[in-house]
C-alpha cells in the first residue's frame, strides 16, 4: 500500500540519529497511547500492547477505528484466561475478536531466542460476533 498513510505512536524517546522527515509511516516518539488523540479514523490499527494493559488499549483502539476498520493486537494466548476480560470482551458479542491465530512458532523479540511464552494474533471488526474463529499459523519451511 504504498500510497496508504500510516502513522505510529511510540512512548519511547527517538533512537539517536532518527530523522523524522525521512521517515514512513509518520512516527510520534514520547506519546501515551492511551492519551493520545488524534482527528483521522484509521482502517488498520495494529500494535503489540502492553499485556496488563491489553484491554485498555482495544477501548482506545476502537475510538480510533474507523467503520468496517481492524483491529490487531499480538498477545500472549494467555490473555484469553481471566474472568474480567471474559465479561468484559468474550461474553459480549460487540468485544468478541472475530478472529484468533495461533503462533506455532514462538516470536523473538529480541533475536536471541524465545521465551516459553505462546502468542497468537488478535482481531476485531466493528461488528457483533457470534463465535470468535480460531486458526494456527504455520511454523516457517525453514528456521
């Protein structure tokens, strides 16, 4: 989509000799998410959020997407087991992801290796789901 206007939202500081004009998408270093405001709707809203804050940050994502946009979150499988996000996303139909694809290989965040931790890819509609599919990713032909 080389013509799609993408902007990214970091809390951290600019790594040293960051330019922002040379940049795509647009980048805002130093930014709470969670605050931040902005006047456009976006289609596509794809982040890795905190998993404390999880929640709090599809609340914010949803008043940021525009109709018929996504919603993407990675996140430790483990965000599916907890009673407060059971009434508060999965019980009701308008919070359900549409979808949930799970990781067979375990990302590296760091390329040093992985942790014992499961991931998988979250997505949500703006629509009302009745029952949320679930997919595996296919581990790579060759590691």
């Amino acid at each position: 989509w080389p013509v799609a206007y993408r902007e990214g939202i970091e809390y951290l500081p600019p790594p040293t000799g960051y330019s922002v004009a040379s940049t795509r998408p647009l980048l805002s270093f130093n930014q709470d998410y969670m605050a931040w405001q902005s006047p456009k709707k976006f289609d596509l809203i794809i982040t890795n959020p905190p998993f404390s804050l999880a929640q709090e940050f599809l609340e914010t994502s949803r008043k940021h997407l525009a109709p018929g946009g996504k919603i993407v979150f990675l996140l430790p499988l483990t965000w599916l087991a907890s009673r407060r996000r059971w009434k508060a996303v999965f019980q009701i139909s308008d919070n359900r992801p549409e979808s949930i694809h799970v990781l067979v290989e375990r990302p590296s965040f760091t390329g040093g290796g992985t942790n014992a931790t499961e991931y998988g890819i979250f997505v949500w509609g703006d629509c009302n789901i009745e029952a949320t599919k679930v997919s595996w990713v296919p581990p790579r032909a060759n590691p």
